[in-house]
C-alpha cells in the first residue's frame, strides 16, 4: 500500500533487485512483487544463470520496469548502464546470493552487469544467500561471508530448512517477508538506534476453567507492526506479547504469556531499563475470582451458574506511577467504540502517560485482525492527531516518529493531579485498568 507518510520506509524508495542464477530465484518474483507493493519503484537486474530459472518478462511485468540483463546495452541513450542504475538505486538486494556469486563479488569482479553495479553503487547492499548446506559451509564461503561483512554488506539468512537438493539444513534463501523487513530497516530511519523499547501486543487469556477463558479480539497484528517499526530504526525491541501465531519480527526477542498477570510480571519486571514502553496489548480487564479446577458442565449444579469476576493488574498505571524523570517514554492504546479522542485525553491524565493511541475498533478497516487502522494520537502540548486510515506499518511509523521527538525533547511535565490518580491505580489487582 502506497502512501507517502513520514517515517514509511520503502514509499518511494528506489530499489535494484539483484536475481542470480539460484533456485531460489522463484521467490525472487514475489519478492519484487512484495517491494513494490510497499510503495517501492524497483528495477531487476538478472544474471545469465538467473534467466535459466525464471524469465525476465515476470519481473518487468512485476517492476513495471526493464530488466538489466547487458552490461553493454542501456535503457537510456547515451548513459552507461550499470553506472546509471549504481547512481539510481538507494538499496541494492541481491536474493538469493549464490555462492558463485558472493565469490566472484569478494574478489571485486565487474564481468556481468550486476557486479559492475555493485563496484560503483554507494548504496547499502543487502544479500540473500541461497545455496545448498555444504557449499554454505565451505570455508571459502564463510570467508567471502565475512569479507564481504566486514565491507559493510548486510545479510539476511540463510535460512534452515528444505533445499531443492531433497535435503534439509542451513542454506534455504530467507523468505520475502523477512527480507522485506531487512530493506525496512537497511532503509528507515536509524532514530532508535541504542534505545531499549517493549512493546506488548494482542490479547490475554484468563481462565474460567481448563478448557475455557475470557478474553477478546484482539489478534496482536498493531502491537507487532510498532516492535518491527521499531527494531527497523534501530531499537533494540523486546516484545511481550499473548497468544497469536504471528512470526516474530526481524531483530526482535519475544516473550510469550498467556494472562493478564504474566504480562504484567514480564513488563514491569523489565520496565526501569527501557527508554520507551508502548503497551499496545488488549488485556483482559476481568477474570474469575476463582477458576475452576475441572470443566464446568451444563444444567443445574454445574457450577457456571453464577460467575464472580475481579479486575486483572493495571499494568498501564502501574508504569505511569512508577517512573522517575519522565523515563521510560510511556505510551498507551485505547480501543474503543465510539469517538476514541474523549477516552484516549482521559487515559492521558490518568494513567500518566506522554502519548495515547486512541480507535474506534467498529470503523471500517480499523477493528481487531484488520491490516489497517484509523487512529488518534493525543499527547501533551498540543491538539490531537488524527491519522487517516492507513497500514499499520504505516501507523507504526507516525507514532514512532512522535515518539522520536519526545526522546530528544522531554514531554512537558504530567500535571500532579493525573500522576496522582495513576498511582492511585497502581499495585492492585481488584482495580480498574486500561
């Protein structure tokens, strides 16, 4: 999705896509179309061996661009090639990156377009190793590895897994959506760069019995777009998140709960050695005062008859109580379902935070497992920020780019009477919380 917020890393970014001769270089395809789909403008170059395995019509049609095939043929007149595309690209990714590749680019050779490109770009490199576990591990592979490291090209992979050789191990190229995450963040803005930030994302789940919970909608999907956002400007992201089959993000340590209680164990365990903590997770606000030993049945006697609740931990007030000299950066979220500003202010003041998120989870293309999102950003100082509806990469983006701006210039201080009511709220579990 196209869009030319601040802070979205690959939105008009100029990309060369370089395909060597791999079998991998199938995945090359959807790769290209993953890059333009996040707003990119890409320009393929293919190796001799690279067009054995897949045609160079599927990514012009895929790049809407010509393919770079001949270092001696050029798409504008007059203009040498590969010093054309070295002086266009702000990335080049080559994927996969074959051994016989890596070697030839260690040594400095310029025999094929692609290399000769490479010599002269002073964009970052990006390579994708794709190749079978043996010819991974040979010595003189590892040893182009480290040169080519040491020179500053970055890696992404390779991957263990099933290879075309019907064997498994380490050498399977990273798929598209890891290596999509490595040009965001080869390409994002390094704002973050050796900031500590937690990030908690999706649900909890609280036990009525051992076979059911309470809990909600909440599939994670906002939470870990704002931990990749982060790791992808340089932070070093720990995320807390609940239950959900999402992959975790690129560069990112994850700490799975189940319930509202190991969530808040976890973040506050972990809290006075972050810079930033966003607590974007739906966490359950009640469970059962007593679980259930054996499951609940049906009728009369069952037990489910009448259900006693009490509140989960406050984990939001609890941070905004706590925290000494506006550290860490305290972010909250409010879903909710109606105008979210009102609620998003008053959770502000409340629980003593520097930034509220604030959506209505029943807009259209805003609710729970939805890709995008509509939200308010309330802060201190000035009016609230609605942001039209957008990726929630995007969204990821904006906020951080907020957030950015109070690490550099500390929020003004939150008024005694809100951090008052935050502390107020702290340290129980009986109490109401975000």
């Amino acid at each position: 999705m196209a869009t030319d917020a601040k802070g979205e890393p690959l939105v008009g970014r100029r990309i060369i896509l370089g395909v060597t001769g791999g079998i991998a270089a199938y995945k090359s395809a959807e790769l290209c179309r993953r890059l333009v789909g996040a707003g990119a403008e890409v320009h393929c170059v293919m190796t001799e061996a690279a067009t054995k395995l897949v045609g160079p019509i599927t990514f012009e049609a895929l790049s809407g661009n010509p393919v770079g095939l001949d270092a001696f043929a050029s798409s504008e007149p007059g203009a040498i090639e590969h010093i054309r595309l070295a002086s266009l690209g702000e990335l080049v990714v080559v994927a996969p990156a074959t051994a016989s590749f890596m070697a030839r680019y260690a040594s400095g050779l310029a025999e094929d377009l692609l290399g000769a490109l490479l010599l002269a770009t002073k964009a970052p490199v990006l390579l994708a190793p794709g190749m079978n576990t043996n010819m991974w591990e040979h010595s003189a592979t590892q040893a182009n590895a480290a040169l080519l490291r040491q020179r500053g090209a970055r890696f992404v992979g390779p991957e263990e897994g099933d290879l075309a050789c019907r064997t498994r191990g380490v050498g399977r190229m990273a798929e598209p959506d890891r290596i999509l995450e490595a040009a965001e963040a080869a390409l994002a803005p390094q704002d973050l760069v050796r900031m500590k930030v937690l990030v908690t994302a999706g649900a909890t789940r609280e036990a009525l019995d051992p076979v059911r919970f309470l809990s909600n909608h909440s599939t994670g999907k906002m939470g870990f777009a704002l931990a990749r956002a982060a790791a992808s400007r340089g932070a070093k992201v720990v995320l807390v998140s609940g239950p959900t089959s999402l992959p975790t993000p690129l560069g990112v340590e994850r700490v799975d709960v189940l319930s509202a209680e190991e969530m808040a164990s976890a973040v506050l365990g972990r809290s006075r050695s972050q810079d930033v903590i966003v607590k974007a997770a739906a966490v359950t606000d009640w469970r059962p005062a007593t679980p259930a030993p054996r499951k609940l049945k049906k009728g009369p006697g069952g037990g489910a008859e009448r259900l006693i609740l009490e509140r989960t931990p406050d984990i939001l007030a609890s941070l905004g109580g706590s925290r000494r000299g506006g550290r860490p950066i305290l972010v909250g979220f409010a879903a909710e379902t109606g105008d979210p500003t009102a609620e998003a202010e008053r959770k502000l003041e409340a629980k003593g935070c520097d930034l509220v998120v604030g959506n209505d989870v029943t807009a259209e293309g805003a609710g729970f497992g939805a890709d995008t999102n509509r939200v308010v950003i309330v802060g201190r100082g000035g009016p609230p920020e609605q942001l039209p509806l957008a990726s929630k990469a995007t969204i990821a983006h904006a906020l951080w780019d907020r957030v950015a701006t109070l690490l550099v210039s500390p929020p003004r201080a939150r008024s005694k009477e809100g951090v008052g009511r935050a502390r107020g709220r702290s340290g129980t579990n009986r109490r109401s919380k975000a």
